[in-house]
C-alpha cells in the first residue's frame, strides 16, 4: 500500500531518537490468545509503543483495531488512501478524520506534521466519487469510503456474540 510506505517514508526521515520506526509489517503477541499486527508503529525505549498506523476498513473493523491497539498504544492512525482520508484515533480523546487537503499531527510526536495530499497520492476526480451511499462501480465502494467486507489480515473471530479474536494457525 504506497499511502502506508509514504506515512513510514516521512516518519522514518524526520522522527529522532530516542524514539524509533519499524521498517516492515510487523506482528505482536501479548498473551497466548492475544495478538495484533501494526503496518507502522513508533516506539519509545521507556514507555514502549507511541504510536500505531494501520489500514482503515470497515466501521466494525476500524472499532476493533481503535479497541484492541489502544491497550497498547496512546495514538493510532487508520489510513484509507482510495477515500483520501485518515482517521487519528487518541486514546484519552476520541477520534477525528482528516482528509486529504489536512496536516497529520501526532499528539505523541508534535514535531511531525504530515501533509496528506503529499502521502496519500493522487486525488480521485468528481467523476470517480460517489454520493448518498451509492456503490461506486469504479472502485466497488459505498461512498462512505469504508470497505465492504474488510477482515483483519491474520486474525480469525471466533464465536458469535463474544467478540472475541485470535490469531490465524
């Protein structure tokens, strides 16, 4: 995903030590039942995680990934770059989504300050987007920008009603 490998670029360029970028996807076990992947994480030797970016999905997936990330990090970021949008998610204060046009600024990191126009890539012209929840024939999208469908890579749900996940054999 370039919009993912252009957020670790600029990350990788400008964050100093001591905190520091993971280079690849990388995936985390906290119990024997419990795991999570991050795409990009920032990380800090004394407090640990900082900062956590992952891809968006659905509106069920994006709360998941708000709810189990959040146990380990303070910040984290959803990026959808076909909908040209990020979602920043801090755990003492909420979400916020920011479009295209905006500044990413961690709260965690203030000194980054990430133009989305320049990491999301190209904007998608008025004849590709869509309106009132219609599904976009040239992207096979609703227009809410989520995917249809989304799973979380690697993570299996099992049971129903418990909500609960584990990792993929």
């Amino acid at each position: 995903m370039p919009a993912i490998e252009n957020i670790r670029t600029w990350l990788m360029r400008r964050v100093r030590p001591p905190f520091a970028v993971t280079a690849k996807r990388t995936q985390y076990w906290c119990s024997d039942d419990y795991a999570f992947f991050t795409e990009i994480d920032v990380q800090h030797p004394v407090d640990e995680f900082v900062l956590s970016v992952n891809r968006a999905g659905d509106e069920r997936h994006d709360d998941f990934i708000f709810r189990a990330l959040h146990h380990a990090f303070p910040e984290v970021w959803l990026v959808d770059p076909e909908a040209h949008y990020v979602v920043q998610s801090r755990r003492d204060s909420g979400s916020v989504r920011l479009l295209r046009d905006g500044v990413l600024v961690s709260a965690q990191l203030p000194s980054i300050r990430i133009p989305l126009a320049e990491v999301l890539g190209q904007r998608v012209s008025r004849s590709d987007t869509c309106s009132g929840g219609i599904r976009c024939p040239s992207r096979g999208r609703r227009a809410t920008g989520r995917r249809a469908g989304s799973k979380l890579p690697g993570v299996r749900k099992i049971g129903t009603r418990s909500g609960h996940y584990a990792s993929a054999p």
